[in-house]
C-alpha cells in the first residue's frame, strides 16, 4: 500500500507527495520527532488548477469505486476533478487532474462531505449558510469528463447557480441566515449495513447551532450552545462503531455528542486557529482517537487514546448489574437480587459504614 499525500494551495497549485518510502525508511527511527528531509518532501506531481481554494474533499463522489478530488473556492464555485493516466503508463507522474464538473453555489462554501443517500448511493454535499446545505449531482458526461479548461460551465449559457444544485435549508429557528456553516457525512451508525442506507450527516453554525440529520432530511436532534462553532468532525470515542459528532468552538470549548444527544464537554485552554479529530497512530504503533488542536501561538496539540467508557450517565449499581458474577456474590451474601432497596443498603454500607472494631475476615 503507498502513501500519498495532497497539498493545494490557495494560488492553485497542486502538489502529490508519495511518503511510502519516507515512512519505510523512518519506521525505525529512534527519535519520534525526526522530520523529513527537504528531499523526502520533495513533490511526486504538480498541476495548476483554478486558484482561491477554501477546501479540498478526496472521496468516491459517483459511486465509480474511484476517489475524485473535490475543491471548494471562494467565490462559491464548486470543482471535481478525477485523475487520469495513459493506459500504457505506468509512471504515476504521467497522469493529470482533469476537470468533471463545475458548480456555482448561491452562498458561501465552508464544507464538503459525501454521505450516503436514501438508496445507498453517495451523495456529495456542501454546506451552505444559513444551517443549510446542497446536494450537488455529478450528472456528468463523456464530453464533460474530456475537458481540459477549467471554465466549462456546469449549466451552459448561463451564469446563475447551477441545475445540478439541489439546496435543502433545516427546518427550525436560524438566529442568521448568513451564519457559516460547517457539515460533516457519513456518521456510522454501528454497522456498515446500516451506515451504508440513509446516512446521518451532522451540520453546525459559527451561532451555537448543532444538528444530527439523515439524508431522508429526517432531524434527529438539535442543540443550541453559547459558544462559536468553526469546526465539526466525527469520532468513536466509546469504541463501539457508532462515530460521536465533534465540535470545537474557537474559544476551545468542544463538544462530543452521540446519536441520543448526549453530550460530554471538553475545554482546551487556549484559542484555536484549526481543529480535527480521528484516528491516528501517536503510541503503541496502532490507531486511537486524537484530538487535534492548532493554536495562535504556532503550536499544535493532540490528544490521543481519547476514549470513553460511556457517554451516557450512570451510576454504581448500574455499572455493577452489567458485571457477569455479581449476582452470584449477592446470592451468596444472602441479597435478594431483585431487591433494588436491599443491594444499595449494602453497597452504602460497604462504601461508607465503618467497619466494626475485630472483624476477621474470611
């Protein structure tokens, strides 16, 4: 398997790093810190594509098996690329990006994200302000595929939003319509059967506002926070393949909540200038979640191993039901198991009863 890095740029450079034989020749490495050298991170591949990119998305957008490159721009403008090589090549260097489809959003691109749709098809996404969102189709043809420039119009003749653009605006009280909007897809549900059919996907605004959805535009659950939301990610943080949705606010405050709407709050102590989150390999040499933090003063922070047992509250009792011989130790104590009353009173009195003066124990 090779490793493959991809860095654009906001003046329209495209630059692939292979990293396969740097990560070979670092694996043992005595110093966990060591950097690449200059030659290492010396580009594989580079092409000028339009300028002004805001965001990059690489994913199967049209269910093909292949993964497209998507770029988002500021001036609303949507492109996907796909990455196309001779046929009697076998120099990864001799192929191109070469444009699909170009969209024009009405509002201003801060996210983009694939999800499943209500048949299991992907469906690639792009939010929009407001808390809303679009659906862009990848209606694309075999003229459209063969396209070099990069201003082939995606509705020809005209100059407004594109056909190929379905906007879906959630239901509920937006306190701005203009509100930035960041949109996060393809939450796992569990299981990759479930996952795979009307995918929940996650949106939220720079005013407080989170909200979990499927892509039949069911609302599953909504949140209003006092704090100012630039970022959104999803995470298993309990480990049992249902991913939580992640939020971190520019003050640091982050919120971490789960398919029912529970909620557990984390505050890093600085301000923050970019955030993410996922499962990366820090110790140990396999993946943990992390939490990754960017702050003003140039340094980058992660958290990782971040797991939790629950996100749900509980107690002791509870706790210790789901505990397999515990019945069995109250049997033998003489506690009737179905006696909810009887099982606290001993454990109040083993937690906090003192003990009487010359107890042998057995």
């Amino acid at each position: 398997m090779q490793n493959f890095v991809v860095a654009v740029g906001a003046e329209g450079w495209f630059h692939l790093f292979d990293l396969t034989g740097a990560n070979t020749s670092k694996a043992d490495s005595s110093s966990q810190h060591e950097s690449l050298t200059s030659e290492d991170q010396r580009p594989l591949f580079t092409q000028h594509i339009p300028a002004n990119t805001k965001v990059i998305l690489i994913s199967d957008i049209d269910g093909d098996g292949r993964c497209e490159l998507v770029v988002g721009y500021t001036d609303r403008v949507v492109r996907a690329f796909r990455w196309e090589e001779p046929s009697d090549s076998s120099d990864l260097g001799s192929g191109q990006l070469v444009l699909l489809k170009k969209w024009l959003l009405e509002g201003q691109v801060d996210s983009l994200s694939v999800n499943p749709g209500p048949e299991g098809l992907p469906e690639l996404m792009v939010s929009q302000p407001g808390c809303g969102y679009a659906i862009l189709l990848c209606s694309w043809t075999q003229q459209d595929s063969t396209s070099s420039g990069d201003e082939a119009p995606a509705t020809p003749g005209s100059e407004g939003p594109s056909r190929d653009v379905v906007l879906h605006l959630t239901t509920g009280r937006i306190h701005n319509k203009n509100v930035s909007t960041h949109l996060i897809g393809s939450i796992s549900k569990g299981s990759k059967e479930e996952s795979s059919r009307c995918g929940l996907f996650a949106l939220c605004t720079l005013d407080g506002t989170l909200k979990l959805m499927d892509s039949s535009e069911q609302l599953l659950w909504s949140v209003q926070v006092d704090h100012q939301l630039f970022a959104l990610q999803k995470l298993d943080v309990t480990r049992d393949g249902r991913e939580e949705v992640v939020a971190c606010a520019w003050d640091g405050q982050t919120y971490i909540i789960d398919h029912n709407r529970t909620v557990v709050r984390f505050q890093f102590d600085e301000n923050v200038n970019a955030f993410c989150a996922g499962q990366y390999t820090c110790k140990e040499g396999r993946n943990s979640p992390c939490l990754v933090y960017v702050s003003f003063s140039h340094k980058i922070y992660i958290y990782w191993k971040v797991e939790l047992e629950r996100m749900e509250s509980t107690n002791l009792l509870r706790v210790l039901d789901e505990k397999p011989h515990f019945s069995d130790q109250l049997r033998l104590l003489g506690v009737n198991v179905k006696d909810p009353a009887a099982v606290r009173a001993l454990v109040a009195d083993l937690l906090y009863k003192d003990a009487p003066p010359h107890t042998s124990t057995h």
